[in-house]
C-alpha cells in the first residue's frame, strides 16, 4: 500500500525509435497514450472520486460496541450553559465516564488556552486519575504570515492526558474529506492521527505502517505527513451510538452502557465545532469531526483502513487493460464492439471494487473507462473509415469489370420499351396515361390478323401503361404475346429499383448491392454459358483437382467426377492413354506450362481433349482448362472431302495420262512438220497433271490433322530430292551442291512430304537461277533441329512480296515478269508440311542477289513420334 499520491508523475525519458505502425499498433498507440496522459495530468480524479464514493455507499461497514460519542448539543448547550465550559464540568464528565467503565476518553476539542485555575487543576488531576484521556492538537497557519504552527494543549493538560494525536482530516480537490494522514508534523516532531494514537492506547501495540514520508515546507518548517489512508465510513452522519453530554452528565447510565467502549467527545452543535463533508454525508448534512474521528478509530479497530494502489501498479495494471481491449477490438466483429466495451468498463469497475473491498485498497479506473470509451468510438470511426474506403475502391474497381446487361439494369420502362419495340417490331406503340385499376392486357385477335398489348408500369413521377399494336400471321402473333407475358414481371421489377439515399452508409450499402446483384448476375450468365456450351469444358487447380465442370464434360469422364476430385483418376481410359498416363500429362501441363491435345475415339465417337494451362491471378498458381470437343461429324466430313479429292484428282489425271499416251502415238505416226505441236501439247498436258498432283497432295496435308511420323535419314531425304530434279538441272546446265559436315541425322518425320517440300523448293530454284549458275543445299544440326536451306542466284523476291509468299495461289512479281510458269502451291506445300511437323520455313533474299529458303525440322525422339504414330 501506498500513500495518497500526488496528481502528476514526471515521465521517463529516453530514446525513442520510429518505426511504421500499421492500424492496429496505431490504434494501441493511441490508447495508451491516452490512458497514460490522464494519469499523469489526473484529469479524470473526480470521476475516480465520485466511483470510489459510489462503492463506498455500497459496501458499508457493520456497527460495533467498540466506540461511542458523547455530543455537545444544543440540549447540552441549553441545560449546561453557553460555550466554552468551565473545565470542570469536563473533569465531572471524566469521573464519570471512568467510573462506567470507558476503555478510553478522547476529546475533539482544542485546550489552548489556560482557564480558571481550580477548574483547570480539577480537570487536570481527573485526566490523571482516569489515565485513559487523550487530547489533540492542531497544525495551522499564523495569521497571514502564511507560517505553519502546531497548536498543543495548555501544557498542564498535555501533561496529564494519556496521548496526544493530530486532528486533520484532509480534504480532496472538490472539497470532500475522504482520508488522512496517520502522522504528521512539523520538523522533528511527529504526531499521530487522534484516532491512531488511541487504538495505540488501548491496544497497547504499535499500528504497523510501511514507511513513506511526504514533505510539505512552508515557512522554513517541513509539514511532514506519512502514511495516507482512506476512510470506510460505518454510514452517513448520526451511524454511531451518540449521547448527548448533559444526559451523560445529569442522568442515570445505563449499566455497562460506556464498559469497554472508547468515548469521543466531541460537538455536534450547529457552528460550535467542526463539520466535514464526507462521501456518506449527503447534500444537506455534513458529518462532525467527532464522528469522523470515531469512524476512523472503528476502521483501525476492524483493520479495514484503505490505501491508494501503489503508483507503479497504478499505471502497469492501467496500462495493462488497456492493452486488453486494443487486443480484443480487432478480432470480434463490429457489432459486438459496443458490448465488448460495456463488458470490458464492467470488468474494470468489478476489478476496482473488488480490490477495495477485499484487500481495502483503491485502484482508480476513470483513466481506464476513459480510454475504453474513447476507443469504441474511435476504433470505430477508423474501421468505417476503411471499410468506407474499401468500398469506394472495390466499387470503382467493380464499376470497370464486365457486366452482363439484363432487364433489371434499366433505371426507367422508356429504357426496355425501346428495346422490346426493335425486337418484336409492333405497327405502333406508345405511353398512355394508366386507367385506374389496370391489369396487363394481352389480347390477340386471330381473324384479324393483329393483337393488343397493354403494360402497366411505374415511372416514378406518374403511372402509365405501355401500348402496342402487333400485325402479323396468327402463329407469330401468338408466340410473340406469349413471349413478352413472359418477360413483363421482370422488365416491370427492373423499373422499381429504389432510389438512393441521402444518408452515405445507405447509399454505400446501396451500392455494394448492386454490384453483388451485377456480379451474380454474371457468375450465373457465365455458369450458364459453360453449362450450355456443345463441348465438355473442365476446370482444375494448381493441384490438378476439379473446380468446376459441365454436364457435357460428364459424357467423358468416369462415374463420380465431381469438384474436389483428381482428374486424372476420371479422364477416359483407352488402349494407349492410363491413368498414369493422364497424371504424366497434367503434370507437364501445371508444372512445365505446356499445351497438349489427344484425339481419342470413346463411343464411337471422335473426340479431340485439348489441355491449356490458366494463369490464375488471385492465386499466383497455375491450373488447367480441358475442353472435349466431339469432332466426329469434323472426321466424317474430311473423309467425304479426302474421297471427293481423290475421286476429282483421278478424274483430271486419268484423261491426261490418256492425252500423254495419245500425243506418243501421233509422234511416231504424223509427219516431222506436226513435231513443234506435238511437243507444245505434251508440255501443256504435263503441266496440267503437275498441277493436278500438287492440288491432290496439297489437299491431303491440309485435310489432315496430324501426319503419321516415323523415323528417317534426312540426307538421304535430301540425295532422293535432289536426283529427282536432276534431269530438270540437267537440261538448265546448273550445278547443285549439297553442303553439311554430318555423315548422318536422323530425324522423325515423314521422309514422302519432306522430300516432296525439298524437290518443290528446288524446282523453285531452277526456274529463276540463270543457266550454268549453282544452287546450294546447306544442311546443319544445332538447337535440337536439323536446318536444310536452299540458296539460289535468282532475281530474288522484294521484301513487301516475302509475308504473302506463301499464300495458296501467290505468285511472286518476278516471276510473272521472267514468264515463269507455276500454280502458286508448292510452297504453300512447303509450308503445311513444316506446320504438321512442328517446324518452320524461313525466306531470305534480296533482290539481284538470290533467295534462300531454309526449313528447320524438330529432332523428336522415338517417344514422341509414337505418340503421335
């Protein structure tokens, strides 16, 4: 325990460390500083002062027979005289006092001054004889000197008195007494409170205090003051056994009345003695310092004397519930802030008055409730705050994501009307004021050929109805009124949305229901438009678990497929594709961000699953999107195309092999003059069944999806092309050289279409390079791809000309110019070929220096070639 402390404590000073704070340490900032300030200033004392006063009021104390007061009235006043006594009156009062048995007498009264002698030698030998009487003294100011001074007894009297002891009782801020200094005293000497100095007589031990001495100087003298405590008055004034002096005096005691009891005398006279306000007073009665005293002694008597907590505790224990509540308000719910803090104040309080009542010491919580009724509502303002600006964020964010535009987005019936009157086209509409009592009305009169429409709807300023006249055949008529019966009761509640507030919560809360309105309205438009789709659509994790599927990807998929599930334990299971085999792909898929296709045939059905890996933002993840897609009505009509081609190229080839065969015979049978035409036909013919052979092989490869791969020697595929076009080089006299430091590369490929794309460029390159020139065939290995570039020394191709160059059909300017024959497909060839082995065909050239065709070819290993076989 601790005595009274004082209203300010000087803070301690160090260095401090800035550091970022985020909301929740600026909020615990904030309080305790709070808490700490209000400590410090004492700014809330009062309240600490009317709480403690409350529990006081409470918790009263029982009455004991310890103690009883004899009061100077005004019946004592009227009977014995006016004030001040003959002291000999007070030395009858002893006698008889000791003769009842009192344990002790102790007056509240100042004897400074000397009176008539024999009253005061009568009044001193009975203090002595009694041996139980104590007497107080007084610590005041001098006059104005503002000096302090101890007022003793006259010194005969403190002599003969048992104990002296001081008389203040001190009083707080707003003039209240609600403790004391046990001792206090000027300089060396130290004095005890009246009512310690007499349980001290009577119980003959030694109050035990911890030391703690207060200085006060004033005037060269030190006011030297030790040990606050605080008073637990037994009730409001009149609470203890009072007689008045006179009866005392002039009646008979009742027997043993005063035996054992201690005795303060004392006045309750209106303005003779003193009167104190005390918590237990009231507003129209203040308590006589006799009571004060005797209330005192009782509390010494019960050792029911209180005490401030100890200052340091005083902050930590403060400091300490305050943390309490910065810990608790972030992690409940906004509407449980309110009762939170009514819970925590109660606690505080419940704290408060169990300590006094139990230990008897004070703990003042006003900083406290302070600091927690401060923080709700500022806790409060700054979650507002950010949820306001949360809001305001997420729905400038929302304002700019796609929305999905139904009836219920139409803020007035002109909006929808207009657009109801595109889509059913009626003869005539329009707005008419709304009779009373009007119901939709959806008329259709067969015979004429027309029908009525009548629309009642709200627009806010004025009820109207929406008119409109439809001419058309019965059945159209009659599917159209059907058509807007079905849709009126949602156009009708898209008009009727309520208008925003003027209130800024309302209007928030307004809004973030239309933006969850407009983002359902979305999450169901999507929903149904993968559900509807024709393909299976599948959606899995970074995990390779399902998040969402369709009902047409369940065609595919094993029994049980669901959200949550492992897709590789319901992907269709074939002759070549396990399910081993589907969790080795997903996991290339996810882990490798690779795209992979398998065209699988699952009841008698073409099915193409392609697997794409999806970015996913929110979770910095990777999952797959898996589309089945039934391309069996695709495979069937390729196959009806590939026979219609076969069937046309025989058709074109067949007559001209025939002409071929027809022009050999006339050369041998028509004369030699018949010889130029013969030979303009015969080139004519071949060149028609070139052509044909280029369209029937071009047709193939673009028809067909994927080509069947294997392995093979791209030398040889090159040497196979090059002796095919030799007698073509033969005849233009140009050299052909094949470079490359390889004696093998193998590749897989088709070696056909690969040398069928060589030959095709190297015709290209015998058509525009200049008799006895040199074509170069380069061939290289680098980068896991195998590089065979063509280079010519023809005119070369102008740069504009080289991105449509391999367009079907395309013919370069150059070789128009030169009047060199060609389809414009062969390098259209070319390029499909490289497409369907997952290369690539490169062109450089620049005019008058020649043009360098180059095909890069993936080296795929055998793995790859089987699964694509």
């Amino acid at each position: 325990m601790s005595d009274k402390p004082s209203s300010r404590l000087h803070p301690h000073t160090g260095s401090s460390r800035q550091f970022p704070v985020s909301e929740r340490y600026l909020f615990a900032a904030v309080l305790v500083a709070l808490c700490y300030t209000l400590l410090f200033t004492g700014w809330t004392q009062r309240l600490d002062y009317l709480i403690y006063d409350g529990f006081l009021k409470l918790q009263p104390l029982k009455t004991s027979t310890s103690s009883a007061i004899v009061a100077i009235d005004e019946k004592s006043l009227r009977e014995l005289g006016r004030w001040p006594w003959d002291r000999s009156i007070h030395a009858d009062l002893i006698t008889k006092l000791r003769g009842a048995g009192a344990r002790a007498v102790v007056f509240d009264m100042l004897l400074t001054e000397p009176g008539p002698p024999i009253a005061d030698q009568l009044f001193k030998v009975s203090m002595e004889e009694a041996g139980n009487v104590l007497l107080p003294l007084h610590i005041d100011f001098i006059g104005s000197s503002g000096r302090l001074t101890e007022i003793l007894p006259a010194q005969p009297f403190v002599e003969s008195a048992a104990a002296l002891g001081h008389a203040q009782i001190e009083l707080d801020a707003d003039g209240i007494a609600r403790g004391l200094y046990l001792y206090q005293g000027l300089g060396d000497t130290f004095w005890p409170s009246l009512a310690l100095a007499t349980y001290e007589t009577v119980t003959e031990t030694k109050y035990d205090i911890t030391h703690n001495i207060e200085h006060a100087s004033s005037g060269g003298q030190f006011n030297v003051r030790e040990a606050y405590r605080l008073i637990p008055f037994v009730g409001p004034p009149g609470s203890f056994a009072t007689l008045s002096y006179s009866d005392v005096l002039n009646s008979e005691l009742p027997p043993d009345y005063f035996a054992g009891r201690v005795v303060f005398v004392g006045a309750t006279a209106a303005g003779l003695g003193d009167f104190i306000a005390t918590p237990v007073s009231g507003s129209l009665f203040n308590m006589p310092g006799v009571e004060v005293h005797a209330n005192i002694y009782e509390a010494l008597v019960q050792q029911h004397l209180g005490a401030y907590v100890e200052i340091e505790w005083q902050y930590l224990l403060s400091l300490s519930l305050v943390l309490i509540a910065v810990l608790s308000f972030p992690r409940i719910s906004p509407d449980r802030n309110l009762p939170m803090t009514i819970a925590l104040a109660s606690g505080v309080l419940a704290f408060s008055y169990f300590l006094l009542t139990v230990d008897h010491q004070w703990f003042p919580p006003s900083a406290v409730l302070v600091t927690l009724l401060f923080a709700y509502p500022f806790w409060s303002w700054r979650r507002l705050s950010r949820l306001n600006r949360f809001l305001r964020q997420e729905l400038e964010r929302l304002a700019h994501e796609p929305r999905v535009q139904r009836g219920s987005s139409y803020d007035s019936p002109q909006q929808w009307a207009q657009h109801l009157a595109r889509l059913i086209k009626p003869a005539r509409w329009e707005f008419q004021d709304l009779k009373e009592n009007m119901e939709p009305s959806f008329m259709v009169y067969t015979a004429q050929h027309y029908a009525e429409i009548t629309l009642p709807v709200n627009d806010h300023d004025r009820p109207i109805a929406l008119y409109l006249r439809l001419e058309n055949k019965p059945a159209l008529l009659t599917a159209t009124v059907d058509y807007v019966k079905r849709l009126y009761p949602a156009l009708l509640e898209g008009t009727t949305l309520p208008r925003l507030s003027n209130e800024l919560v309302d209007r928030r809360i307004m809004q973030v229901h239309r933006a969850i309105a407009a983002m359902q309205e979305m999450r169901e438009f999507i929903s149904d438009t993968v559900s509807n789709m024709a393909d299976g659509i599948l959606v899995s994790d970074e995990f390779g678990r399902i998040l969402f599927l369709n009902n047409h990807a369940l065609r595919w998929l094993s029994p049980g497929a669901q959200p949550g599930e492992f897709i590789a334990e319901y992907m269709p299971v074939t002759n070549t594709l396990s399910p081993g085999d589907w969790e080795t792909i997903i996991r290339q898929v996810i882990m490798q961000d690779e795209k992979h296709a398998e065209e699988l045939y699952l009841n008698d059905s073409a099915v193409l699953v392609s697997l794409v890996p999806i970015r996913f933002r929110h979770r910095f993840s990777t999952g797959i999107i898996i589309n089945f897609s039934d391309i069996t009505a695709i495979h069937e009509a390729q196959r009806k195309r590939l026979e219609t081609i076969n069937f046309i190229s025989h058709d074109l080839r067949a007559p001209l092999s025939s002409q071929l065969a027809l022009l050999d015979n006339l050369r041998s049978t028509l004369p030699e003059e018949f010889a130029p035409k013969l030979d303009t036909a015969q080139s004519l013919t071949e060149k028609s069944l070139a052509m044909s052979e280029q369209f029937l092989q071009l047709a193939r490869v673009e028809a067909a999806d994927h080509i069947h791969l294997y392995e093979c020697e791209l030398l040889d595929v090159v040497d196979n092309a090059v002796d095919a076009i030799t007698p073509l080089t033969q005849k233009q006299n140009i050299h052909i050289r094949i470079v490359g430091e390889q004696d093998s590369v193998p590749i897989i490929g088709n070696a056909e279409l690969l040398e069928r794309s060589i030959q095709n460029l190297l015709q290209n390159a015998v058509k525009f390079s200049p008799q006895k020139s040199e074509i170069v065939i380069e061939i290289k290995v680098a980068s896991e791809c195998a590089y065979v570039a063509v280079h010519d020394q023809g005119p070369g191709i102008a740069p504009e000309e080289i991105p449509t160059l391999f367009d079907p059909y395309r013919r370069t300017r150059s070789s128009e110019q030169l009047g060199v024959s060609g389809s414009g497909l062969g390098l259209r060839f070319v390029k499909l070929v490289m497409d369907r082995h997952g290369g690539e065909v490169k062109v450089d050239s620049r005019l008058g220096q020649g043009t360098s065709f180059t095909l890069i070819i993936p080296l795929k290993t055998g793995e790859m070639a089987d699964s694509e076989d």
